[in-house]
C-alpha cells in the first residue's frame, strides 16, 4: 500500500513514462525506474537504476522527507 502521493502515481506510472520531482527526472522501466538527477548549472547529469521492491519504497519516502526539509 502506498504511503504518498508520489509513491502511489510511481507505482501507477506507465511503461516508458516520466516523471519530474524537484530537479530528479523518473523513467519508468520494466520492473523498475532510472532516476536522473540534473545539475544544469554544472553540466551534469547522473542516473541511477532503482528497482521495483518494497526497499526502494522506504528510499523515495526518505528522498522526498529530505526534499521538502531542503526547500524550508
């Protein structure tokens, strides 16, 4: 069962769909996402394979918890 917002419409996303959440862009792929972080002021960017399991779940949570305590 989904415990946010954003973690539910992660789990409803369609294949091949993206999301952006702050400056971290969300691929959804089979059975996973790659989440990409852009640094456009230092041209950068960088990628991570996230798999689809209850432990990334418990990451996103404590990435958005970080993200809202970051813009305070």
């Amino acid at each position: 069962m989904a415990k946010t917002k954003i973690e539910q419409e992660l789990r409803n996303m369609k294949l091949h769909k993206t999301m952006k959440v702050g400056n971290i862009i969300i691929l959804k792929v089979m059975g996973s996402w790659i989440y990409w972080n852009e640094s456009l002021a230092k041209g950068a960017m960088a990628g991570v394979f996230v798999s689809n399991s209850e432990e990334s779940f418990s990451m996103i949570r404590k990435m958005q918890k970080e993200l809202k305590q970051s813009k305070k």
